[in-house]
C-alpha cells in the first residue's frame, strides 16, 4: 500500500490527526502562528515598498520638475511647461 516512506510518513501523521484531539490542537495552533508571521511578512514588505518608491519620488522631484512627468498608465515622460 505504501510505497514510499513520504506516502507512509503522510498515512502516518493523518491517522495521527484523526486520532488525537491534542495533536490536532498543536496544528492549529502551528498554522495559525505561521498565517500570522506570513502576514506581517507582506505588511513589511509592502511598508518597504512604499518607502523606497517615497524615498525616490523625493529624491527625483527636481528632475521630474525640469524634464517633465512619467504617466502612470503608459510609462511615457511628458514635458511640463513652467510659465
């Protein structure tokens, strides 16, 4: 029936599953620690995001003033005339 020891390891830990209550807490317990560590993963990741794309907005406001604005939809600068 089991012809590798990964099929008979995972027939092992689902019998475990179904069988033990206390085993089935620990899981839970384990799955819900790690969906909230890969939350906070995201969350840091976008707040890094955003700070670089802040940090080079800043750092090209002179530039984008002299030679113009990139259009967010199609990428292309275009020229702003100063009066």
């Amino acid at each position: 029936m089991f012809k590798s020891p990964i099929g008979f390891a995972v027939a092992a830990i689902a019998i475990i599953l179904t069988l033990s209550p206390e085993a089935r807490k620990s899981v839970r317990k384990f799955a819900v620690k790690g969906t909230e560590t890969l939350l906070d993963l995201t969350d840091q990741i976008k707040d890094a995001t955003e700070g670089i794309r802040n940090l080079t907005r800043v750092g090209n406001e002179d530039t984008i003033e002299q030679q113009g604005f990139i259009h967010p939809a199609s990428g292309i600068i275009e020229t702003v005339e100063h009066h």
